[in-house]
C-alpha cells in the first residue's frame, strides 16, 4: 500500500486537498482527524492505514480501533491505549496500524456540570441541549473524569484475513465487562448529521480507568455527578486508504443498521466480568 499520498477532505469548507501522511506541516488544532470511514469499517476494512506513531501528530484525544479489530482505542493526553477483548488495557506500540480512528488536540471551549445521570440515554440528552445551543453543526469532543457506579463496555478479540463484517466480528469476538464503583475517563466524539455517510451521528463514548487497567467501547453508564469538558471543533479531514481492497467497497451501500447494532448492541455470548 502507498502511504505516502493521502486525500483530505475538508468537509465544511468543500475543498479537496492531497498532503503527505508525515504531516510536514503542524496539525491544526482545531481539526477532527478521521482515518478512513466507519462505513468502510463496517463492511469489513480492518487493515491498517496510518500508524499509531502518525497519528499522535494529528491529536492527543480521540477513539478509533486497531488492525484486525484488535481491540478498542481511547487516546487521552497524547497517549494511545488499546483496550484488548481479554480486558487487559497496554499502550499501543507506535509501529501498529489503525484502520479507523477520530482524533484531534483537545482544547477545553467550555464546562457542562451534570449531576445525577442515570444512564447513558441521559448524558446524551444533556450533552444534546449543549450541541444545540452551541451548534448542531460541529464537531464536539469530550472529556469526563468522574467516578462510575457503574459502566458496561466492550471490547473485541482482534479477527484475521480474511476479515468479517463490523458486526461479524463483534458476534464471535466481543467481549463485556461490567464494573461497579470505577474512577475514570470517559472520552466522546459527536458528529452532526450530515455525516451520516462517513460516520454515525452523534455521539460515540470510550472509557478508560484512572490506573489504566481497563477500558474500551461504552455500553452503558451511570454517575452521581461530574463536569464534562467540551471542545468545540468546525473542520474536518479524512485520510483516506490508498490499497485495492478498499477501492472495492462500495461506499454508498446502506449501513445504518450495521452500525447501529455495532454500536450499540449487547452480545448475548459475550464474557461478562
């Protein structure tokens, strides 16, 4: 695969640029860097685009996963960990590739206090009334450091060529864990609407512990109160992969549900600690 010629795409402003993957340039800030597609992901695209060491140059927060599907990434304070499907949580070596990610360099626009969020459903509706106050139309990214008294996520076992599905993989290598009374980090990505066709609308959460044992894809969550730190972001690009197998995906294929049961759905096999 060519890793030196990758396309840009500036979403917001409609412009189309080629840069070189090294980014000899300094990263803009206020950029959401996307690796490929959760499109192409779900319809089985796990090699490896770019590497964890290029992709610390671009931000030092965000989420994403691994070749193969190993296992979930939460990148929080320029570190880039990677949450097994045994449950064990290591920093990833900079020489492993990444088919996927969301990442961009935090900087705190403002404060959200919350208290008393029952579930997942409810931080999304909080964070809802901020997004539309402040513009449903951008990208937002957070951080919440608070103690859980209780979070279901997931993981996966990493898949071999090959490879499934998005969904595919999950049903045979997803694996959960509940934990009662943990202190850690959540990290979240919010896309607007119109990314339907790159993304998935709105919001999608990480977590990591605070001793930085456990971690991955939040299920669902609970917590007595907290302040999420928002970063509000109005550029976007996509580095796209340039190798045959992803030049035959048909990218305009429906994958709504796909995603959504990717995202959200439990496993009933799945292992639960």
């Amino acid at each position: 695969m060519n890793l030196k010629k990758k396309c840009t795409a500036a979403i917001l402003t409609g412009l189309l640029a080629c840069s070189a993957l090294g980014y000899a340039a300094p990263a803009d800030r206020e950029t959401i860097q996307q690796v490929a597609l959760l499109q192409s992901l779900a319809q089985g695209y796990f090699g490896g685009t770019v590497t964890v060491k290029q992709l610390r140059k671009v931000g030092d927060i965000g989420i994403g996963t691994f070749k193969g599907l190993n296992g979930e990434m939460i990148v929080l304070d320029g570190k880039v960990y990677q949450a097994l499907g045994s449950g064990e949580v290591v920093i990833a070596d900079d020489k492993d590739t990444v088919p996927f990610s969301n990442v961009t360099f935090f900087d705190k626009d403002f404060t959200l206090p919350m208290k008393d969020i029952a579930d997942k459903e409810a931080l999304e509706g909080k964070l809802n009334q901020v997004v539309k106050e402040k513009g449903e139309n951008s990208f937002y990214m957070i951080k919440l450091h608070t103690t859980f008294p209780s979070i279901l996520f997931r993981s996966e076992y990493g898949s071999e060529e090959p490879y499934p599905t998005l969904v595919g993989a999950l049903k045979e290598k997803q694996t959960e864990f509940t934990h009662k009374d943990i202190t850690g980090t959540v990290v979240g990505l919010y896309c607007p609407n119109y990314m339907g066709g790159l993304n998935t609308p709105g919001w999608h959460f990480h977590f990591i512990s605070d001793d930085k044992k456990h971690g991955g894809h939040v299920l669902e969550l609970s917590f007595q109160s907290g302040d999420v730190l928002m970063d509000k972001t109005d550029k976007f690009n996509m580095l796209l992969p340039d190798d045959k197998s992803f030049q035959t995906l048909n990218l305009a294929k429906d994958m709504k549900e796909e995603i959504r049961q990717a995202e959200q759905d439990k496993q009933p096999s799945a292992q639960k600690k």
